[in-house]
C-alpha cells in the first residue's frame, strides 16, 4: 500500500532582518516527526535553506495528499500564501493546513483566504496527526481539538482549543527528514559549531507584551532532563555540534532540570558551549554556586528580558520584577562569568516620551556592569492576543486588518502613533554600540 504523502513547507524568515542566522525548522520538523512515525511519507521544504520561489518548488512535488504551511507573523505569510496557491493552481481539491504562531493568533483572517482550509491552533503534533488520519479516511473534522476550517457551506468552525502535553509524549526527532549539517553555525560567545534545539514550550510569567502568552496562555511544557539529554546527545555525538542553543523561551523555569542538565553535561564530559533564555527571576531563584556549576558545564550565553529602566512601566507589563533585580542578575553573571544578553523595549503604550531615553541609560548601565554583557534595545510593537493589545488600541494603534497587511507587519519598526519614526533610527543606534552580535 503506497504511503500517504505529506508535504511541510517552512517560508523565508526574511522580516527576521535583525538575525543573521537561520536555525533547524523545529515547528515543521516537529510535526514531520510525528507524521513520519505513523507511517506517513513526509517531505520538508525549508526555504531559508533552499531559497526558491514557490512556483518552482511546487513544480517539483508530486501527489501530494495534504500539505501543511508554517508560519510566523510577518513576510513568512506572504511566501506562505504564494506556496499555497501554487499548490491549489496545481492540485486543485488539495486542502491546505497553516499552523505556527500567525494561524494561532488569527485564524479567521487566515481562513479568509481561499487558499486556506485548515488552521492547526497552538501544540500541533497530535493536531496534525488527527488530521492527516481524518482525511485519510474521510473522516469529520469536527472531532479535532485545536482546529479552525470552513465546512461545505463556507462556514467557518473552531473547535475548543488542545491542552499542550509534554514533548515526552511525541517521538524524538527524526533528523532524517532534514540534514542537521546545514544548519551548523558559528555564534561569537558559543562556539563554532552551533545548533539549536528546543526543549520547551510557553513561560509561566504573563508579561503583558509577549507572544508566548497569547500562544500557550501561561503553560510550559518541556522535555524531561531524559529526554533532553537524548536529544542534545544526538546533535553533540552524531552530528559533531559543540554548541547549543536552545530556543526555549524560557529554559530556566524548572530549577532542579537545569541544574541537573548542567551536572549530566559535565558528567559526560563534553567541551560544549550552550545559551539559553531566561526571566530573571529563575535567575535570582540560583545560588552562587549553582550559576557557577552552569558556567562549569558551559553555559556561556543567557537571554534576559531586561524590558525597561522604569519600575512603573515593568509593573504596567506584568513583568514581576524591578529594575534592581535586574542589575543584580548582571552582577551575578559578571562573577560567575556567564555572558549576558540583556533586551529592553521602549514606547510602551500611555508613558511619557522620557521613560524612552531613561530605557535606554538603564541598557547602557547594565552594559557598564561587565565587559561580557551586551544589551539589544526593541521598539515595542503590538501583537495580537497579548495583554497589551487592546490597550494598545486604546491608545489609538490600528491593527492591520487583512492578511496582507500582517503580512508586511514590521516589529522591529515603529508600528505605533505615539512614537517618532526616527525612533527606529536611533534604537539602531543603541545597538550598533551596545550590541554589536546579533543573535
């Protein structure tokens, strides 16, 4: 019996302009992993990494019996939407699924579309499997948790959200379906040998500008510390990585499993250099031997959303600290000898003009702390289903109505009619002195 074929197709993140690197598609090859364990046949197409046009792309396939799209926010939409009409231009009746943050957020603006059939809202690992198995068989999609399609009648239908799960319940990777070599790359405070992994999902902090929020409502899900150590295995032993990123929003939630990630990584020997992401309150929650013993393992990089120099603007955002709990994370680093790479926003919704340069004297005092930290300033923009979205409107944003207007959706650019163009010019600025790595 000839296998069910199912196409995953990652867009160009070309809005991501402020990032020289591109990483190991995880949302599709998540997705690819779980479909291709069930007996499916599956092909990736990541086009950072192949950069053709989707008309040629589509020219290539074959048969294929359900195609799936990921997309973020921003240019990835418009490549999304070239790919999927191709693929009704060339197998017409095909239905076409979008998953990823952008589908999550605004799955009736995607369901507009006609080249859309079904979004795939939040976790899709068991989603996409229910909707492969559904269609195969000619099943009632009505019985899938986590989707939003349009029935016969055009009518749109959105079935109650999914309970995320731990990434223990699906299989590991299957590094087959892409070649882990061509991601390898080289990150100034990591190594030469990068690649990333992901280990976790969600943050339980309820910052008021964050998309985590809106995508996963306040619930983290992770790998065991089995789990992780099987998987970061694979790419340090197999593929030759001594660099990992992790793209976790937030690795540190759970202290007892980073402490004895750090502690496995010793134990094993590996001359490996990590980075991870990190609020400063799990910081805070470490003992000065406990960042000893991560630097020990090689951590050598963590992310930290600084946010603001304004105690009231990080109590506006929800954020659950100060402006002190900061710095004293940057004291911290500096003694354990953990590079920090501090981010901060300015332009939050209802404040006045100064808070901004008082943002941006607070970035350059954290950088004073150490040699080895570095701070990356942001301008905030709006995103849908945060906190701050409808105060942000309150205030007089205009949310972009269409598809293609979140398309050409810009948040590294002024978005908001509170705050001066040349705003942007000036953040560049910052980070061209503050930071001069991107990430």
């Amino acid at each position: 019996m000839t296998k069910q074929k199912v196409v995953l197709f990652h867009p160009r993140t070309l809005h991501e302009k402020n990032y020289r690197n591109f990483w190991i598609p995880y949302s599709v090859l998540s997705i690819g992993s779980q479909l291709s364990n069930k007996g499916y046949d599956i092909e990736i197409i990541d086009n950072n990494f192949e950069q053709r046009n989707p008309d040629e792309i589509v020219r290539d396939l074959t048969s294929p019996n359900l195609v799936g799209i990921s997309t973020m926010i921003g240019h990835q939409i418009s490549e999304g939407m070239s790919f999927a009409a191709k693929i009704k231009e060339k197998f017409p009746g095909l239905l076409i699924l979008f998953g990823g943050a952008a589908p999550t957020i605004l799955p009736e603006q995607f369901l507009d579309s006609d080249y859309v059939d079904i979004v795939a809202r939040g976790q899709g690992e068991q989603t996409s499997i229910e909707i492969a198995e559904t269609l195969k068989n000619q099943g009632n999609l009505e019985k899938i948790l986590g989707i939003s399609f349009k029935d016969k009648n055009g009518k749109m239908i959105h079935n109650k959200l999914r309970t995320p799960i731990s990434r223990d319940l699906f299989t590991t990777y299957d590094y087959s379906l892409v070649n882990p070599q061509n991601y390898m790359r080289s990150d100034e405070h990591i190594s030469d040998k990068v690649l990333n992994h992901i280990s976790s999902q969600g943050c339980p902090f309820g910052c008021g500008f964050c998309s985590e929020v809106a995508l996963y409502n306040r619930r983290w899900t992770s790998e065991s510390l089995e789990r992780m150590m099987r998987e970061v295995s694979e790419l340090v032993e197999q593929y030759g990585a001594d660099g990992i990123k992790f793209y976790d929003a937030n690795f540190f939630v759970n202290k007892r499993r980073t402490i004895s990630f750090a502690n496995q990584v010793k134990t094993k020997g590996w001359k490996m250099k990590w980075a991870a992401s990190a609020h400063p309150k799990n910081l805070l929650a470490l003992s000065e031997d406990a960042l000893k013993l991560l630097q020990e393992s090689g951590c050598s990089r963590i992310l930290i959303g600084a946010e603001s120099g304004n105690d009231e603007e990080l109590e506006y955002i929800n954020k659950n600290m100060t402006t002190e709990d900061v710095l004293e994370v940057a004291h911290r680093l500096e003694k354990a000898g953990i590079h920090g790479s501090f981010t901060v926003i300015v332009g939050y919704p209802g404040f006045p003009e100064e808070n901004i340069s008082r943002t941006l004297e607070f970035g350059k005092r954290i950088a004073s702390i150490s040699s080895l930290h570095e701070v990356k300033a942001h301008v905030y923009a709006p995103y849908p289903g945060t906190p701050l979205y409808q105060d942000a409107i309150r205030h007089g944003f205009v949310a972009p109505k269409t598809l293609k207007d979140w398309a050409n959706y810009d948040y590294y650019e002024v978005q908001t009619p509170w705050l001066k163009s040349k705003l942007t010019q000036e953040i560049r600025e910052f980070n061209r002195n503050l930071c001069p790595y991107v990430l």
